[in-house]
C-alpha cells in the first residue's frame, strides 16, 4: 500500500479560506465515475487557460483568455474513446488543442485535435511500444507532451515528444557511465534506477519531503532534462540531458564527509543551486553548491550537542494522521533521522528561499510482470518522519522569518475543509495559482484564485496545526 506523508508545519488558525472566485461554468457531469475528469492548464504561448471536462458521454473545452473571461466553448460526444483516459495535452501554433488519450496499459494511445472555431475534431492512432516499458513521468512543457520511459532490459532513458500530432522518440544511452554503490562496486545504470526509481520534481511547485528524499529525481527545464542520483554516499551524481542535440553531459559534485553514516546523503536542484545534506546520529552537514561552477557557497555542520541556529520552524515529529510534536532537541532529531531516508526540498516565494530538511520512512518499490506487462508495488513502514524549516535570503543568508502560508498550504486547507469540491487540479498563472474544481452540490465548475499569505481578513498568527498543509497539488483524479 503506498503511503503519503504530509509536511511543512506552521501555526494557523482552522478557517475556510476561499480567496478569490474568478469564474464558474455549469457542468453536469451526470453519474460519477471514474470516466470523469477535468484539467485546467496554460496555453504557455498565448497565455489563454482551457479547461478539459469529460464524463462518460462527453468531452467538454472551455477556453478563457489571459484576463479569465470565457471566449469559447466545445461540447463534442465522446466517440471512439471507450477505456481511454486523458494523459496529457499540448496546443498547436493555431493555438488549438491536442489531447492524448490512453488505456491503461499505454498499448493504445489516441491524439485528438480540437478545433474551437469550427467545432470540429481530428483522430489519429499511435501504435506505441509504452506498454512494454515502464513509465517515468508524463508532464507538458512549452506546449509540448513528453512521455519517458525505461525499458528495464537495457541502460537507456526513453522520451517521447508530442507535437502536432507527431511523436518523435528519442534514446539517451547511459552504458558508458560508470556507476559505484556505496560500497565502491560498479553497478549498472539499470540497477542503480531499479532500486532508486526516478522521482519527477516540479519546478514551480512546493515538492514534499517524500517526494524530494527520493535518490534518483528528475527535473525538466526547457530544453533539457536534469537526472540526479544520490545513490552513492560520496558524491551526486548528475546527468545533463539535451533534447536539442540528443547529448549527455555528467558532472559530479562531491559530498561532506561525516563519521558513521547509517543512511544516504541526498541533494535538491533549484535556481543553479545544488544543495546537498548528509547526517548520522552525530551529526549533521548541509551545503549549498553553485550547479554551474561546483563552489561551495555555504556549507553548514552541526553535532548532536549544538542547537541547530539556522533553523526557523521547531524539530518535528509526526506520524501519518498524527499531529505533528516537537522534539527537544538536536539529538533526539539526529537519532529519529538516521533510521528514515533523508531529503532536502527547496522552494523560493517573492522573498525568501524556504529549505525543509528531514527524514521519512522508506517507501519501498517492486517491480513485477503480469502477461509480459510491468507494474510496481509500493510499501512502507509506518514510522514517524521528522523535519525542520530554514529560511535563506538571497544573498544565501538564513534568517529568523515568520513564515506566512503558501498558495498551495491555502489551497490544501479549503480542500480540507470544502469535501463537495471535487476533481481538483492546481495551475500557477502569472503570479498566483489557480484551483479548479467540480462542485458536486452546485454542479458547476468552478475556479478560485490563491496567493500567498494570510488571507487579509486573518493578518495575525493564531495556533494552528498545519499538518493539512503541503500535500502535494491536486491529482487530475480524485
């Protein structure tokens, strides 16, 4: 059973908190099922926001412009598309949209192109390999569908671009890069992403500990595809992939040295920043790396016996579906980290650089074959996972800073507490983030505003448990 565990505390008070309705669109969505799904996304390029909306019947495109006005509408029957679920999108130069239709197994996959102004649509079929390979990450980018994808038998990353209806393949071979375990053992790339399945990071998004402490993440910039490996308790291990010319690039950065680790160190890529952390029960070392040129610019150790001063939240505790406690001291944090896996997340708001460092239980992933299809299995421990917050200036400094909440720790709270809100997606536009969601009493569709900070009517700081706050963003399905 997979298990998710939710982080970053701060105090706050249990209020509903709406913020801003920007619009709302009547849809009936008829019997749930799991058929129904709605996303709204960013034409990157015209920066009008669609809306997709389909049941079991229909497909519904709702297209706003940049100033969330509604401008067009298209309701088509859902014809041909029976056991297919959308997967992902892109938008043409005619700035109409594409949506990518899969079963399940990935052995069918449909493009669809919609026309808006003549409310028509074209079908095309791609006879894909996926289902044979086990897929990493789905994700859009400057318009662009990507899929990638391993294929367990041989040492290659695989990346499937979507675009205009046609899907361009592209192999990235790792077989010449040397690869050590912990123990100095040469290991093959495949092993190494075996047992450190790759993790998709989110750039614009806060990216929670259980998600940031895994060894092997990925992150996708515009042209090129970052892969980190921290599988080796000597250095990080990183892998520049360029979709333009189809190279890869290595560069290594090495990791402090502490006495008696008992787990893995691991690293976070953010805004030309590595920032790496290591710990035992001794002690603790975190540094901030330039990615670009590998100098040190800060580097920070503490033993068991110190007071951490760089932080400036409490050291936590907090079990799944517990409230969150504090420990006394660095010690007892040191102890509770070096038995989970440790991680380092990184996010920056119009101020500040928010680091949350700590630990969480270890979330096994299995790999097992039925009928020659691949699927995985993910299991933990139900232990507890400790954390604590630091806040960096830009000048990398850390300072005391009360943190307010975020966008999406106010988003995750309405959700909490607003349960008719359902079919949730997120989407960060200009400079706030969107909640879109389908009302089940109202039976409408319905998109609010959320920005960082207290809501203006709750400028003060009361009490409150924000073990609610920092899941990750809504999935596309409930």
């Amino acid at each position: 059973m997979k298990k998710t565990f939710f982080f970053f505390l701060i105090f706050y008070k249990s209020i509903v908190i709406g913020q801003t309705v920007l619009n709302s669109y009547p849809i009936d969505l008829k019997k749930y099922d799991e058929s129904n799904m709605i996303m709204n996304v960013e034409n990157t390029t015209t920066h009008d926001v669609f809306v997709f909306a389909t049941n079991a019947t229909n497909v519904t495109i709702l297209k706003y412009n940049n100033a969330l006005f509604l401008v067009n509408e298209f309701t088509v029957p859902r014809t041909n598309l029976e056991n297919h679920s959308i997967i992902g999108y892109s938008f043409s130069e005619d700035g109409n949209p594409t949506l990518y239709w899969a079963t399940d197994d990935y052995k069918s996959i449909l493009v669809v192109k919609y026309y808006l102004e003549g409310k028509t649509y074209k079908m095309l079929s791609y006879n894909s390999p996926i289902s044979s390979q086990f897929i990493i990450a789905t994700f859009q980018k400057n318009n662009l569908f990507y899929i990638i994808t391993k294929d367990l038998a041989t040492p290659e990353l695989i990346v499937y671009v979507f675009k205009n209806g046609v899907v361009e393949e592209k192999l990235f071979d790792f077989s010449t890069y040397a690869f050590q375990d912990r123990k100095t053992q040469r290991i093959s790339f495949n092993q190494v992403i075996t047992d450190n399945p790759i993790e998709k990071i989110e750039l614009d998004e806060y990216n929670p500990l259980f998600k940031s402490s895994k060894k092997s993440k990925l992150y996708m910039f515009d042209e090129h595809i970052i892969l980190t490996l921290d599988h080796n308790p000597i250095k990080t291990q990183v892998f520049d992939i360029n979709l333009e010319n189809n190279a890869i690039t290595e560069k290594t950065f090495t990791k402090s040295v502490i006495n008696n680790p008992k787990k893995l160190g691991n690293s976070f890529l953010y805004n030309d920043k590595i920032y790496q952390v290591n710990a035992s029960q001794d002690e603790l070392v975190f540094d901030i790396k330039n990615y670009n040129s590998g100098e040190t610019l800060k580097s920070f150790k503490v033993i068991k016996s110190d007071t951490i001063r760089f932080k400036s939240s409490p050291l936590l505790v907090q079990g799944e579906n517990q409230r969150t406690r504090e420990l006394k001291n660095t010690s007892k944090f040191l102890q509770r980290l070096s038995n989970l896996d440790i991680g380092i997340s990184v996010f920056k708001n119009s101020q500040n650089t928010l680091v949350t460092l700590g630990g969480v239980p270890k979330i096994e992933k299995r790999y097992y074959t039925v009928n020659d299809q691949l699927y995985t299995w993910d299991f933990g421990s139900s232990a507890e996972s400790v954390f604590f917050e630091s806040t960096l200036n830009k000048d990398n400094e850390f300072v005391k800073f009360e943190q307010q909440p975020y966008a999406f720790d106010n988003i995750n709270l309405f959700l909490e507490q607003n349960k008719k809100a359902i079919l949730a997606t997120t989407l960060k536009f200009k400079d706030f983030y969107i909640l879109g969601y389908y009302d089940s009493t109202t039976k409408q569709y319905v998109m609010r505003k959320f920005t960082d900070g207290f809501p203006p009517e709750e400028s003060l700081n009361p009490i409150i448990n924000k073990a609610v706050f920092s899941k990750s963003f809504p999935a596309d399905k409930p």
